[in-house]
C-alpha cells in the first residue's frame, strides 16, 4: 500500500521532506520540499536537471523528475522536522534506465521472473577524522593493532550509541558496533535485508553518520584508503537467495560441505567469473586500487583481496563462506555506489545461474602469506582504468545490468579517469626531473 505523504507529515509533525535520488557517481541529490507541496510531489515528481548530476545527460535533456517512493520514507531521527525519502528517476513519464535506483530494481525483477529474492546485509566502514578532512579526529587512538579498542570505541560513545539509537527506533535490528582496524575507523553493523530495502538503508546510513559526525565537530569518510599505511574501509556484502515468501534459503544445503546448494555454488560461480568486470562498479574510484591490492598495512593485514579466489571461513580471500547458506564478497568498498553495488551482485549471480558457473577451486590457505602459490586464479584490476576495460570487455554482465546503464556509466568513469590521470603529480616531479 502506497503510504500517503501528506497525511504522514500532519501525523508525524513533518515540515519538509527531502526527494532524494543517488547519481552515477553515487552522490546523493535532493530538493526540500515543504509538507503544503508534496501530494503534488508524490504524484509527478520533484524536477531536477539531469545534466547538473552525475547521469549522463546533456544541458539540452527534458526535465528529470524524481518521483518519491513513499515505501522508502525515513523521519531524520536527528531532526523529527524533516523526512528523506528515496525516489525513482523519471523522464518523458518513462524510468530512466541508467539512474542507479532504477538498474537495481530491473536486476530485482530478472532475478523474481526465475523465483529468486536477493538479501544481502552490508558493512559499511567509516573513518572518524578531523572536521577540515587532513586525519584523524582522535589523537589518542594511535595503536599499531587497534581493532575492538575498547578505549578509543568508548571515546566516540556519543556519536556511535547516536547513530546505533537511530538505527534501533528505524526498526533495523542493529547488532553490534566496534573500532575496525585503522585507526579512526569504524564499523556498524545492521541485519540484512531485501536488495532494495539494504540499498536504500546503506544510502540513509551514509547520510546519517555523515550527518551525526558533522553534528559533533567531526567528520565521517567512507573513502577506500583515506590514510596510506592504514586498513583501508571496504563494504563487505553478505549475499542469500531466497524464494518468494522469503521462507526458503535457496542457496542452503545442509548435506553440502559449505552448506551450499548447486544454484548457490552456481551465482557464486557467477561472481568469480565476472570479478574483474564488476570491480569496475564494487570498486568505482581511483582511490579504491589503493585498498585492493595493498601493501601489509600497520595492524599486520590489509583484510581486503588482491585475487579472485574464494575459501570456507577465512578472511584472506576475495569470496568467503561464514556459514552455511551465504556467502561475504569481500571486494566492495566505502565508495560503492548502494544501488549499483547490489545491482551488479544480482546481475553476476544471475549470469552464473544462467551458464551454471563453477565457482572454481576453494583455497583454504592464508592467501596474504601463501598467495603465490596459487596458479591460475586471476589478479584484481590494478587500478580504475583496467576495471572499467574489464568491465567494457565484459559483454554478458553490460547486458545484464542494461546498455544506456553500462554504456553512461563508462563514459563518465572514463572520464573522471582521464581527468585523474592528467593531474600532475609531486610523484612524477620527483622522480622524472633528472632524467
Ligand atoms: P563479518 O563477520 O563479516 O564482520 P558482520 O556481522 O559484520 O560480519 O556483518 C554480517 C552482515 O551479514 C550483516 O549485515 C548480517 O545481517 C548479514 N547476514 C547474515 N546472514 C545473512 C544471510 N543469510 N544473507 C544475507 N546477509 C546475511
Ligand atoms: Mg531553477
Ligand atoms: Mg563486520
Ligand atoms: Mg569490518
Ligand atoms: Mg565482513
């Protein structure tokens, strides 16, 4: 049932609500739009120009309109006056097919056509630093090891235990929060839900803890490798399939070592065999090569991937199996768009389905110390350019997570590349002046 907007700000007290729609690049953009104006907002949308954001139109495009999904509506715990609400990109009274919201809810629908629910629970990394964004905000959390340091959690108390509250009254059945392993970084975990229900949350979540940061002096980052030397902040997926009713785990088998059934070894498989393609979209900025791929950080591991490998319960590996019935792709992080990144899961795992994938060999080696011996298993991308090659090589998941998607997505990215890549650098000064 679609809940009635206005009705809701009379009976919750909301003066505005925020129309919000995620770009390409995964920012977040919206209107505020008073309580008196949103029956007509509901109905036919917020306009926006679509070319002042990150979705590949030009300046001559007709009006966007960002239609609110009434379902997706959250009161700001932080500011009971206001409400965000997640909305649907619309042009010409048509979707618009390469707006994240809209690739996420076409993979959903593939995946529902063959009796297939996604669920997937996120874990969405952040630092806590300074307000003017140069390091961390906690001078006193410096420990080579500081995973679970009960100390410096406890000294963020009041920005964490706002946050958990937060998640506590949204209904989201938080769980546990704790110190990660950098200095400065911080995870909070939520229980996983529908695709859309986490993508929609992992966006709210961002907000929110950008928002609490900003609200005590600091600053929160979910960028991959904010400090050099430090674990970087990935965004692990935990990934089930089920069926309609959400009774059945489709990917359970109790009899399977793994506890795995044939369809999920099959999406596995799907995952594997796409990985160096969708790095491109786990894994969407410059920075996030500086997480995969790293060098031993301070604490001792880097606790993210540098190859296509899977493994039971064992954190070395891109793709790990924790328990029976699901399994943590271990690849995405901070800067992974909510939407694309499940998009781009339901998409690999279906083409795995599809072609009845073999996820390949399971390594159980500690793949920072032994990784050398494994022959075979392909490399990560080693930085922004190779993934998106990867990605436009890969012709199967561009059509499974649809052309004017892959093809705008790569045009920006490619760009954003270039932009990067013509940036001169004190690297390049310093070692190219004296040839
Ligand atoms: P980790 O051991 O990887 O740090 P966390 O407890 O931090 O695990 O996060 C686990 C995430 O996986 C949570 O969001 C949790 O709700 C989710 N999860 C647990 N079981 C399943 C499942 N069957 N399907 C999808 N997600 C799941
Ligand atoms: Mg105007
Ligand atoms: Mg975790
Ligand atoms: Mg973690
Ligand atoms: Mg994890």
């Amino acid at each position: 049932m679609t809940q009635d907007l206005a009705a809701l700000a009379k009976e919750k007290g909301i003066r505005y609500f925020m129309i919000s729609y995620t770009d390409l690049f995964g920012a977040q953009r919206a209107k505020l739009v008073p309580a008196a104006a949103i029956a007509d907002m509901q109905r036919d949308g917020a306009g926006f120009a679509g070319f002042a954001t990150w979705l590949d139109m030009t300046p001559a495009h007709p009006d966007l309109f960002a239609v609110p999904d009434a379902s997706a509506v959250v009161q700001l715990p932080w500011r009971r006056d206001v409400a965000w609400v997640a909305a649907d990109c619309v042009m010409e009274d048509k979707h618009v097919t390469q707006a994240p919201r809209i690739v996420l809810k076409n993979a959903m629908a593939n995946a529902a056509k063959e009796g297939l629910y996604i669920r997937t629970g996120v874990e969405a990394e952040f630092f806590l630093i300074d307000a003017d964004g140069t390091q961390i905000s906690d001078a006193k959390d410096n420990a080579a090891k500081p995973c679970y340091d009960q100390q410096a959690l406890m000294r963020r108390y009041d920005v964490i235990a706002e946050i958990c509250d937060y998640m506590l009254e949204l209904g989201w059945g938080p769980y546990q929060n704790d110190h990660e392993d950098a200095n400065g970084q911080f995870e909070m975990n939520w229980n996983f839900d529908d695709s859309l229900v986490t993508a929609d949350r992992h966006s709210f979540f961002k907000f929110m803890v950008k928002s609490v940061a900003e609200k005590h002096g600091l600053r929160a980052t979910f960028m991959p490798k904010p400090f050099p030397g430090l674990t970087g902040s990935g965004c692990h997926a935990h990934i089930s399939v089920w069926d309609k009713d959400g009774k059945t785990n489709m990917f359970y088998d109790a009899d399977d070592e793994m506890g795995l059934s044939a369809q999920g070894y099959n999406f596995l498989g799907g995952i594997m065999k796409h990985a160096e393609a969708l790095a491109a979209i786990t894994n969407p900025t410059v920075n996030s090569y500086k997480r995969i791929n790293a060098p031993r950080t301070v604490s001792g591991a880097t606790w993210s991937p540098n190859t296509v490998t899977w493994t039971g319960n064992n954190r070395t590996h891109m793709v790990r199996v924790p328990g029976k019935g699901r399994f943590e792709l271990r690849l995405p992080d901070g800067a992974a768009n909510p939407y694309l990144l499940q998009a781009v899961i339901i998409a690999a795992g279906l083409s795995g389905i599809h072609s009845k994938a073999d996820p390949g060999k399971r390594y159980d080696i500690d793949m920072y110390q032994l990784g050398h011996t494994v022959k075979g298993a392909p490399k990560l991308p080693l930085n922004l350019l190779d993934a998106l090659r990867a990605f436009d090589k890969d012709k199967a998941l561009k059509a499974a997570l649809g052309e004017d998607f892959s093809a705008a997505y790569l045009k920006l990215k490619h760009q954003e590349w270039n932009s990067y890549a013509g940036h001169f650098t004190q690297w390049e000064r310093e070692n190219t002046l004296d040839v």
